[in-house]
C-alpha cells in the first residue's frame, strides 16, 4: 500500500512557502522540495517528526494511505 505525503497541500494551506519551511527546520530547501513531489519513495521518520513539529500536526495529517 503506497504511502503519500500530504505536505505540498498542508503547505498551500497555511501559505508557507518551501522555502519558509526550510528556514523554520534549518534543513536543505531542496530537501523540503524533494518532500513535496510526487517521487518520493523514502524519508527519514526523524524529518517527518520535525515537520510535524514545526507545522503543529499529527503524522496522521501529513501521511496519506493510498489504493494500489
């Protein structure tokens, strides 16, 4: 079952730019990027945790179980 992350849209949302995320984790922008495509295929559960920190939601918000 694939696993798709939600941050993209939660980022539009809230009107925080990538970049602004970035700054806020003191992470890569490109990183943040990366996280926000439609290719990810692996992440850290330590930068997952962070976003959620930094972004005041659940893992449950940020991950999206999707059909095959």
């Amino acid at each position: 079952m694939p696993v798709r992350l939600r941050l993209r849209e939660i980022l539009e949302e809230r009107g925080i730019s990538q970049r602004e995320l970035a700054r806020r984790m003191n992470i890569r922008s490109s990183t943040v990027s990366h996280l926000c495509s439609d290719k990810v295929n692996a992440a850290y559960f330590d930068t997952l945790e962070q976003i959620c920190r930094t972004l005041n939601i659940s893992l449950n918000e940020l991950l999206v179980l999707e059909d095959e």
